[in-house]
C-alpha cells in the first residue's frame, strides 16, 4: 500500500463527476487499501477516491476513535435510496480544504445502497456522523464539496484564500 497525494482545493478535479466502478478486482481492492492508508496519514475518517485524482465512485470511511481497533468500510459506487426529513448539524472539514471547518446542515439518516470490497450489493442505513460522512463522500463524487452547503460569503471567502496559497503548489495530474 502507499500513501497517495491529495487533491487541494482549488483544483478542479474536485468539480469532477467520478465515473461509476465496473469491476471490482484486486487493483481496485489495492486501491481502496491505498485510500485506506493515505487518510489514516492525513488523518481523516473520509476520502473519496476523487481526492486523490482517481475519479471513480469509490469511497472510505473510518469512525473508529483512536483508542479503538481501526474499523475501516470501503464503499464503492454508492448512492442514497432515501435521506429522510429530520436534520443534524455537524462541524464538517475536508482533507481537500485543509484546516477550514464550518457546520453544515444535512438529513440526519439516510439508506444507502453500494457495493463492498468483494462486490457485493449491500444496503445501510446510517445516522449520525456517519451520516454525515457518507453524504459529505458521496457529495465529492459528484463534485460537491461541504463548502458549497455554506452561505456564498464564506465560501467565496475559502476559495479566494486556497486560490492564493495554491499560486504557489502545481496542479495534480488526472489519474484513472
């Protein structure tokens, strides 16, 4: 396994639809590994596979505290059956809009349909953080990010902040 780069805010893959998974294989398994492993280093509990260039709906989650054993959950081309009506604030951040939080409004539950790392269809219902997580990941598959839940003041203000440091860090190659 190793660790991947990150895609940094304002880059555009982050505004990049991913294309659903059509096979899941070893190199797709590995890659989820890779996921797995460039997110603890980060540290985070969420990557999409967009955010390290892949763009392919793909995703990992890990809510697992650090005095806990590691509980890692690989979803791959994941979609929302249902978000139901009862809404939760979280404190949200990115690993692609590093050190900038904002609370962000979503449903409090949702079902989620995917498949797991060995392609089987699986159906969940989450609240929660992980609620939270999975909409926050799957809004980056579809080119989504947790700033664009946040009035346009704030978020005009984080782009025009990563736009400058980015002036000085070189775009990151497409990888499929």
């Amino acid at each position: 396994m190793s660790i991947k780069p990150l895609i940094i805010l304002p880059d555009p893959l982050l505004r990049q639809v991913s294309k659903p998974v059509e096979r899941v294989d070893d190199d797709l398994r590995r890659f989820a590994g890779d996921m797995l492993e460039t997110m603890y280093d980060a540290p985070g509990i969420g990557l999409a596979a967009i955010q390290v260039g892949t763009p392919l709906r793909m995703l990992v989650i890990d809510l697992a505290k650090e005095d806990e054993e590691p509980a890692p959950q690989v979803f791959i081309n994941p979609e929302v059956l249902r978000s139901f009506e009862e809404r939760s604030i979280y404190e949200e951040g990115c690993l692609s809009i590093p050190d900038y939080y904002a609370e962000v409004e979503r449903p409090a539950r949702v079902r989620v349909k995917y498949l797991d790392r060995d392609g089987k269809e699986q159906e969940i219902e989450a609240d929660g953080l992980l609620s939270t997580c999975l909409q926050h990941e799957i809004d980056h598959l579809n080119g989504v990010l947790f700033i664009d839940h946040i009035s346009k003041l704030k978020r005009d203000m984080v782009v025009k902040k990563f736009r400058k440091l980015a002036k000085d860090r070189p775009a990151t190659p497409l990888v499929s």
